[in-house]
C-alpha cells in the first residue's frame, strides 16, 4: 500500500503479463545483463547471468507449481466495490476498472485447486501487478474461501504472497481484512492441514502482518523485501541509512523469522517435500512419535 | 493550546470570564447577560462539534489534554496491578498490561500508552509499541486464557513503531500472531479506541467479541498524513485523505468495523477528561456484563464470525 510508488520507482517492473507482450529482449533490473526474452522466461523469471529473481506474472507463477493440467481455479466470484466512495487524484472506481481490464481479473489475487508434484493444495497466487497486489475486501474474501474449502476438500494451502499491503482505498474495512483472513486460517490448522507461505517480491505491511506469516513453514524467495514497515518510511523516521540487505530474504532468515530462502527453481520440490512430511505426520495421528526414539 | 476550530469558543469563554471578573471588581449585576453569552457558547460548542470535519476529529482524537488508556484504566479497574516485560526481550512503555478488577471480576488489561507530557510521550515511544510490547501482550492473553479472565484493551497508536530493531525482531510477525492469540481467546475480549487507532499495530489488540469507539477517537488503515504522501504527494493533503478514508466513529459504525459509539462530552474528552473518562467505563463495564455468562466455544465463534463477514464485495450468484 504505502510503498506501491516506490517499489515502481525502484524496480520498474515490465509489461509481462500475457496480455502485453513486451520486446524481445529484457534488460535484468539486477545486474542489466541483456537477456533473451524467451529464456528468461524459460528460465522462471531468473536472470541467467546473476540469478536474480524479477517479479513473476501470475499464470506462470501457477504454471511453474502447479502439476501439469491439475490447476482448477476457484476465484472470480466476488468483485471488488468502492465502499468508501473513495477519490484521491482520480477515483478508485475509475482505477479499479481500468486495471481489472488489464489484468483480466477482478482483483489482485487468484485462487484455486491444484497438484503439486501430487500433493492435494489450494493455491493462491498474488498478484503484485493489480494496485500493487493490495489487500482489499476481494483479497481477503477469496483467501478465507480459499482457506474454507481446502479444510473442507483435505488440502493443503500454499500461499504466494506479493502485496504492498492492506488497500487504503478500502479504508478500516481492508484493515478488518487481516483479521478476516487470520480466522478463517483456523480451518486448516483444527484439521492439521499445512499451511505453507512463499513470501515473494515484495511482501510488506498488513499482509505480512497477518495471513503471510502465519504459515507452519514460511519460505522466501533470493533478495524479496519483506517488512512491516518499508524502508522509505523507516527511514523517514529515523533520518539515518538502513544496514544493506535490510528487510531482503536473507536477513530475514538470519534474525530467524523465515524457514529458508529457496531458489525459485527449487520451490515445487521444496513445497511438495514438506507438504508430504507435515501431511504424513498428521496422518499417524495425534502424539505418535517415531519408532526408536 | 487550543485546536484551530475551537478558537471561537475559547474567544467567548475568556469575554464571559472577563465579564464575570469585571462584575465581581465592579459590584455590578451582569448575570443576564453572562446567562445570555453562556447559552450562545453552548450553542456554539454544540454547532461546531456537530459539524467538525473528519480531520477535525483527527486532531481531537490527538489533542492534547486528552485523557489517555491510564486515564481510562483508572476510571474502571480497581486494584490495578501492572506486570511488566515479555520474558524474551525486554518490557515496552508504548503497551501497558496487568491485572484488575472490573464490578469485582477480575481482567487482563491492555492499554496503548501515550505520554501525558513531552517528557512522559518520549519514554511512552508516543504510544508505538516495538515487537516486546505486543509479545508482552500475548502472554497476557495466555494468562488470560489460563485463569478465565476477560480482556479489556484500550486502542490509542498511531501505529506500530517502524524503526530498524522492531522490523529486525519481526514486527509483521508479532501483529500476525496478536491477531491469531486474540482471536483464540476462550474468555470474552473487549476493545475501545479511546484516541487513534492505528492500522496494524492497533489491530494487533483488536480482535474483540465487542469493539466500541469514542465520538471522537479515529481508527484507519493508515494516518491521513502518510496517506495523503502517497495518493497525492503532498502530506499536507492529510484533511482531504481523512475525508476520504472515512474513518471516524459514525463512519465506522456505518462500516460494521465498530459496535458502538461512546458519547464524549460536549467540547471533547480533553475539554472534561473526567466525565469522558466516566462514560468510557461505563460502556465497558456495559460490554463486560453483555458477554458474562456465554461459554468459551460460543465466544470463539462468535468471534471470529465477527471479523469473518468484515469488508463489502460483490458477490456474483455462487
């Protein structure tokens, strides 16, 4: 939310949804290597020459988890409404219409069912590009439905988060959307379903404040800035330089508040792996514990 | 220091004073017409307060003079018993917990601290609680829990602290897992935004069965300064984003994010701390007793009911 302007100043994210194919080749917003368009792609969106990882379009985000064929999406029931009557320079309704003919999608997050190297999951996949993958009253709806019928069906749920937070546009009621979908988590943790988080770039205030980290397992993608606060606004306050790497994946994981840092190559492998082990220890019931021990 | 708008009614109470000094040293009876000018400063206090923009309001949920959580927690708990620390890190000023009595029932208190002066705001962190603060309140939760006791927590933030030490110890974390420790509560939970409540870090001790607000307290996703840096590049736009973030007490009631207004008195809660302080404890005392007596499952269900059906979309037929 507060960091939208800034991220885009920072890190201009290219045109690469589907919908509006770009050059045929990209420069790497990391290292500035020239880089084939098509084997970027072909590569998940990591720069051959110094492995950074740019931002992923949402279809290949589930097209890279996802088992191939085994993606049911189950979102795009419920739309987003300007409760508030909200206008700053232009009206949210007129924003939210334009960028959901873009997007092709009423918000900013999709949802659904899938197999991930054949471990029964729901999915949901975040999706940055829509007014910076904002939690509105939509995202945080589609995310309880998520977290419901995954209890309901005996799924694990897998959570791609990439948000610049809460949608201010939606005032208190986006606030109200943290707790939302924190409840609704309960369906999978009074069934012992694993509920795992990637958290990608970038992940920051009220979601990772709330749903994004309250996974059993909590992964994050090489250099994704995942904060509470953003480093403008910390700085802002503090009037000093921030550590370098500050808020970057790999500090994170050293201050200990993240499971591992996984490259995105490694990420189906890796989820499916402890996917299948909290799924086989639920599975021998409560207290059982190995033999020998 | 009076605010902008209230220079009117501070205009007409010095000339009553003057006039009533003026009266006394003369030995002249002006008792119409100060009876005259009083009324018309009723009237006048009455319009303006009916009428107060939302960032009006803003700067009288910040105002100061304001009675603050302390206040509150003096006019309804007795046998008040602070317990500090969080047994990892260290104890947070920003958010006091501890034990009382409310109607003889004993309950955890939790109460976002602003300071009263320059000096008390300065060790208070200007009520902005670091990750030791909420961590602290979580294990008042659990003893909550525990022991039976009702939770009773007092909103007044501007917001979790964003600094270097809180984002390195997991702030979004300690909000997230606030939120979750509340929202599993098996005893009843109530929360009063007494002056600002700010975003996450207000929320973090939110999650309540009732959620009541002052007339004039505010509660929003982000302060209308930092909103209006973003949607309009210019923080000085703050009065219009406090419009557009609808974020006062009738807003949030309309909205289903509140339960209930708590009346202030006339001029404000920093005009008669002790009368707003007074009708704050008994609207919770009023919450407490409305929860009594409904046992632990249909406490966590309703709960979490609550918080579930937040928000507004359009639903297509499912």
């Amino acid at each position: 939310m507060a960091l939208e302007r800034w991220f885009r100043r920072q890190r201009p994210t290219r045109g690469d949804d589907d919908a509006t194919p770009a050059g045929l080749w990209v420069k790497c917003s990391a290292c500035h290597a020239q880089l084939y368009r098509k084997d970027l792609v072909a590569h998940l969106y990591v720069c051959k020459e110094c492995g950074h990882h740019e931002r992923m379009p949402v279809a290949a985000r589930v097209a890279m988890l996802a088992d191939e064929g085994s993606f049911e999406s189950w979102s795009g029931d419920v739309r987003p409404v300007d409760a508030l009557g909200f206008v700053d320079v232009e009206p949210y309704a007129d924003r939210l219409a334009a960028v959901q003919q873009k997007a092709g999608r009423p918000d900013a997050i999709v949802t659904g069912a899938a197999l991930i190297e054949g471990e029964r999951v729901a999915l949901a996949v975040m999706d940055f590009q829509f007014l910076g993958g904002s939690m509105g009253s939509v995202v945080g709806e589609e995310i309880a439905r998520a977290a419901e019928r995954a209890g309901e069906e005996d799924r694990a749920l897998v959570m791609v988060a990439a948000s610049g937070g809460a949608r201010m546009q939606e005032g208190a009621l986006s606030l109200m959307q943290m707790a939302k979908t924190t409840v609704s988590l309960e369906c999978l943790a009074s069934r012992r379903l694993p509920y795992v988080c990637v958290l990608t770039d970038p992940t920051t205030g009220g979601v990772t404040a709330s749903f994004a980290t309250l996974g059993d397992v909590i992964f994050a993608e090489p250099d994704a800035l995942i904060c509470f606060a953003g480093p403008r606004v910390i700085q802002q306050t503090i009037k000093q330089d921030l550590p370098a790497g500050f808020q970057r994946a790999e500090f994170l994981l050293r201050k200990g508040m993240i499971d591992d840092v996984v490259p995105r190559g490694e990420l189906k492998r890796r989820l499916a792996a402890v996917i299948g082990l909290l799924r086989a220890g639920a599975a021998a019931g409560p207290g059982a514990l190995p033999a020998g021990g | 220091m009076a605010l902008p708008f209230e220079k009117p009614i501070e205009d007409l109470e010095s000339k009553i004073r003057e006039m009533q000094a003026y009266a006394d040293e003369q030995q002249v009876d002006l008792v119409e017409e100060i009876s005259l000018l009083e009324q018309r400063l009723e009237r006048l206090k009455r319009e303006t307060f009916a009428h107060l923009t939302r960032w009006q309001r803003v700067l009288v949920a910040r105002a100061p003079g304001r009675p603050t959580a302390l206040d509150h927690v003096g006019a309804f708990v007795d046998d008040f018993v602070e317990l500090h620390g969080d047994r990892a890190l260290g104890d947070d000023p920003a958010l006091v917990a501890g034990l009382g009595r409310v109607d003889g029932a004993g309950v955890v208190v939790l109460a976002q601290q602003k300071g009263r002066d320059t000096k008390e705001n300065i060790y208070r962190n200007f009520g902005m609680a670091h990750p030791s603060g909420y961590r602290k309140a979580m294990r008042m939760m659990e003893m909550a829990d525990k022991f039976g006791l009702a939770v009773v927590a007092l909103i007044d933030t501007p917001g979790a602290y964003p600094g270097i030490a809180a984002e390195e110890q997991g702030q979004a974390w300690v909000i997230a897992e606030s939120i979750r420790r509340m929202s599993r509560l098996r005893v009843p939970a109530v929360a009063v935004v007494v002056g600002e409540g700010g975003s996450g870090g207000a929320l973090a001790i939110g999650v309540a069965n009732r959620v009541l607000i002052l007339e004039n307290a505010v509660y929003s996703v982000i302060s209308p300064e930092s909103c209006a840096a973003i949607r309009w590049r210019d923080a000085g736009e703050a009065p219009r984003a406090a419009e557009a973030l609808k974020l006062t007490s009738a807003d949030l009631l309309e909205q289903g994010v509140v339960d209930e207004v708590v009346a202030e008195p006339l001029g404000g809660a920093h005009k008669d701390p002790a009368a707003a302080v007074a009708a704050t404890a008994a609207a919770v005392r009023a919450a407490l007793a409305s929860l009594r007596g409904l046992g632990a499952h249909e406490i966590v269900r309703s709960r979490a009911e609550r918080f579930r059906h937040m928000g507004r979309v359009l639903a297509d037929s499912a």
